[in-house]
C-alpha cells in the first residue's frame, strides 16, 4: 500500500495488488502455528512413550517383589510351624 499526499494536504492511500501481502502474512503465521503445535505434540508423545517404558518396569519390578514376599512368608510359615511342634520333620533319604 502506497500513502499519496495530494496537493491540498489531504492523504490518500493507493493499494498495489489486492491484498496478497496480507493473507501471505496470515498464511506464514498458521504454517508456523501447525508446526509448533507438530513439534510440540511429537514432545508430549515422546515423553509419554518414555513414561510408559519405566510404569512397565515399575510394574514387572513389584510382580517379582510380590513373588520374594510369599516365598518368605512360606518360610517363615514354615519356620513358625517348626519351632510350635505342629509340623512333622522332613525324612532326609
């Protein structure tokens, strides 16, 4: 857009084209604005996928914790069986 001054001070503005300047502008925004929003969402799902591999070894880790616990309760079961007199000693062959 041009700004003409006429002769009597009165200003004027003369468009050069048709406003491609202004949607050029508009369009440049909205592709920075998908791209961002591209980047970003390629972050969240990274970190998701990072978050979803340790839950997985958190959840792996406390099944063989769960495993050790009632193998030493049936030791201990047995241990307390024992020291009672209630259970019957083992025949070594």
């Amino acid at each position: 857009m041009t700004v003409v001054t006429s002769a009597n001070g009165a200003v004027a503005a003369k468009a050069n084209g048709n406003g491609t300047h202004r949607w050029a502008a508009v369009l440049l925004t909205a592709a920075l604005a998908v791209l961002a929003m591209t980047v970003q969402w390629g972050v969240v799902t990274t970190k998701l996928d990072h978050v979803e591999k340790r839950l997985d070894e958190l959840i792996v880790e406390a099944r063989s914790l769960r495993s050790e616990y009632q193998s030493i309760e049936r030791r201990i079961s047995w241990l307390e069986g024992r020291s009672l007199g209630g259970a019957p000693e083992r025949a070594n062959p």
